[in-house]
C-alpha cells in the first residue's frame, strides 16, 4: 500500500524508490546487466537472496516494467529474465554507483571490505 502512494506521487525520488527501494532490485538489476537469465541462474550470482524474496522481487519489477518475463513452451519448461528498455536506462546508474563505491572504500588483502574511506 505504501508503495503505491509513492508510485504516484508528484516527487521524483519518491517515484524512482517506489520502484527501486529495496536492497535486492538493484542487485537483480546488475545481475541482468549484460544477459538474459534463468532464475537459477540469478539465484546463483546473488546468493545470499531467498528464492521467496527473489520470487517476490522479480514479479515487482516485471510489474514496474523494468524486466522481462519470458516463458519458453517446452519440456521442461524454461523461463528467462532480462531487462526492458526501462531496465537497461538504469544500468549507467547501477555503474556510476559502482565507481561510488570503488572510489570510497577500501579492501584488506584478500578482497574484502575493510572499511570505508572518510576523506
């Protein structure tokens, strides 16, 4: 219900997180980035989503127009995941926040977040 107020609400920011305002949509949004995929296969590159959560997830932004759902007719059945045309405007964003990220913090030695950088 909440969602739905801001979905129409006259501010922009309230719009765009009304769609985007979750932790998982933009990481499913990254994932699809450069391919089409299978749920198993979006389930893997994310790991530590709950198949509910990327259940729930996938059926908003395919709701919202930013992904594709297509089925395949075939045995056994096959479904694919990619991103509309309003999906794939969001990848220059989902990369500049990237760049953010890569430029204010630093890693310890094996590749894992050591702390942020403040200055």
């Amino acid at each position: 219900m909440r969602k739905e107020i801001f979905k129409y609400s006259d501010c922009p920011m309230h719009r765009s997180m009304a769609i985007l305002g979750t932790k998982w949509k933009p990481i499913i949004i990254y994932a699809l980035r450069e391919r089409k995929a299978r749920f198993g296969q979006l389930h893997a590159a994310i790991g530590t989503i709950s198949k509910k959560v990327l259940t729930d997830m996938l059926k908003e932004l395919e709701a919202d127009h930013i992904l594709l759902r297509q089925e395949f007719k075939e045995l056994p059945p096959r479904v694919e995941y990619s991103l509309t045309p309003k999906g794939k405007a969001l990848i220059p964003i989902m990369l500049d926040l990237v760049k953010w990220d890569n430029s204010y913090y630093e890693y310890d030695k094996s590749g894992h977040p050591a702390k942020a950088v403040t200055g």
